[in-house]
C-alpha cells in the first residue's frame, strides 16, 4: 500500500472500534487478531492496542531494557475518551502478569474491573479470556521453578502461593462476569505450552478463532475458511506499530498515534 491510500484510509471516519488488552500472547498473534476482527467486523475500524510481553494490567513492568506503565496507567484510556462514539468491541486477555510482579487477587481484579468500567461506558461488547488455570495447576514445582527464574526473574512466589493466587483471581473473573455480563472465555489447558501460560505457536490462529467466536455479532464459522485461505502479506506490517510512551534504559520514548499500519489498511494506536 502506498502513501496515498494509507492516507485515504485514515481521513476516512473508522465505522466501529477495536479494543485489544493484553500481554505476550496478544503480542505474538497481533495480526492475526486484527485481522480476524477486521474481517468479523469489516474494514475501517479504529484499532487501540495495549500489549506488550510481560505486561501488566496494573503494575509497571520491565522486561530487559524496556518499560512499560500499567494497562490503566496507559495513554489508551484518554485516546478512547477522546474519540467520538462508535460501536465498540474489546478482548481483555492475558491477565494474571500482576501477580508475579507481587500483586494481591483483591488488586488485581479492581485493576480488570476498572477496564471493564472504562468499556462499559462506550457500550463495549467484551471478551475476557481467563486465566488457564488448570494448564497453571498441572506445573511441577521444578517446571515451575525454572519458566518462574526465566520469565520473573525477581519473583519469589512458591508454587503454591502461585496457585493460590491464580485460583482467586479465575473465581473472581468469573464473579465479575456474572455482575457485567461480559463474556468469559474459559482456556482449556491443550491450547497451552509447557510453560502453562503462553499458547502453542502452531495453535494461535485456531485458538484466537475459537475466543472471537465469543462475539455475539459474529461470523466467525465463515472467517475460519477465509482466514485459511488469506494471503500473507495481507497480513504483513506495512509499518509495525510503536508504543505511544516506553522507557528504555530508564529514558522516556514517545511515539505520535497512530503509529502502525497492516497492508490491509488497518491503523493501529499502540499504547
């Protein structure tokens, strides 16, 4: 796509709003996210993004050089704010990084219920994946142990406080559910690697087929064939979205929005 026609595209007004909240499995199966909704939804949408690996929904997180605020704490909430309204479809996935980095099941959940708010006002309609807790459950203590030392290098957490704290938060996503009614995505633990936490590389395009069919408005029967069938520089970056704001080495980095594009057209707001 040229310049011409990203430009074109962007001075067209985007028909609905996507919302995607999440950690390293939204990070590494981006495009086929975006593109799996562009195609439920049609083209044109306005796309806010909150990723990152290791990220948190209310803790700041450091991974390598790299920092990044909290998914509350981020610029994405001021931008949708910001825009006018328009049908709106959000996935909260990935939760649970907060209690590596120390956080209690009680703060946690207010962090994720504060999200929730936030999209209930623009009459979201939501997707919340929770957390694979029986893929959690089945670590040994020495698997444990080592994905703990790899991922979360400074955490202390035993197993079993883990457990338990995973435990609490999955019962009270499903409480929050039941209050917001927002639909809550239960991953089964054969979608997961040996970590427990991140899905098998050669599962994702299934496994984000099967959470988006969680969207009421769906067409998701019919996108399983053509997104099999797509090409794949229509999935390509043509321009790889830039967090609005990072710290690297402990300096602030800012990156004007939206900062992304797909060679399908879609820009992409990445906070």
């Amino acid at each position: 796509m040229n310049h011409h026609t990203r430009h074109d595209t962007q001075l067209l007004a985007p028909k609905n709003r996507i919302i995607l909240l999440g950690a390293s499995n939204l990070t590494l199966s981006l495009r086929w996210v975006i593109h799996l909704m562009q195609q439920q939804l049609g083209g044109g949408n306005e796309i806010l993004v909150a990723n990152g690996h290791g990220r948190a929904y209310g803790m700041s997180s450091q991974v390598l050089l790299r920092g990044l605020p909290g998914i509350v704490a981020s610029g994405l909430w001021n931008q949708l704010a910001s825009s006018g309204p328009r049908p709106t479809y959000a996935l909260l996935t990935d939760i649970g990084n907060d209690i590596l980095y120390g956080s209690s099941p009680e703060q946690i959940l207010r962090w994720v219920e504060w999200c929730v708010e936030q999209l209930r006002q623009q009459s979201a309609q939501m997707v919340v994946t929770n957390l694979p807790i029986v893929a959690i459950e089945d670590l040994s203590e020495r698997r444990y142990g080592f994905f703990r030392k790899l991922f979360y290098p400074s955490c202390q957490l035993p197993r079993h406080e883990t457990v338990s704290r995973v435990r609490a938060v999955h019962r009270g996503l499903m409480d929050m559910a039941a209050r917001w009614n927002f639909s809550l995505y239960e991953q089964d633990a054969v979608w997961f690697g040996p970590d427990g936490i991140h899905v098998n590389y050669w599962q994702r395009k299934a496994f984000y087929q099967d959470v988006l069919k969680r969207f009421s408005s769906s067409g998701l029967n019919d996108l399983q064939v053509s997104a099999e069938n797509s090409s794949g520089s229509w999935l390509a970056w043509q321009r790889r979205p830039q967090f609005a704001y990072k710290t690297v080495s402990g300096r602030a980095i800012y990156c004007p929005q939206p900062s992304g594009w797909l060679a399908d057209g879609a820009a992409i707001y990445k906070y």
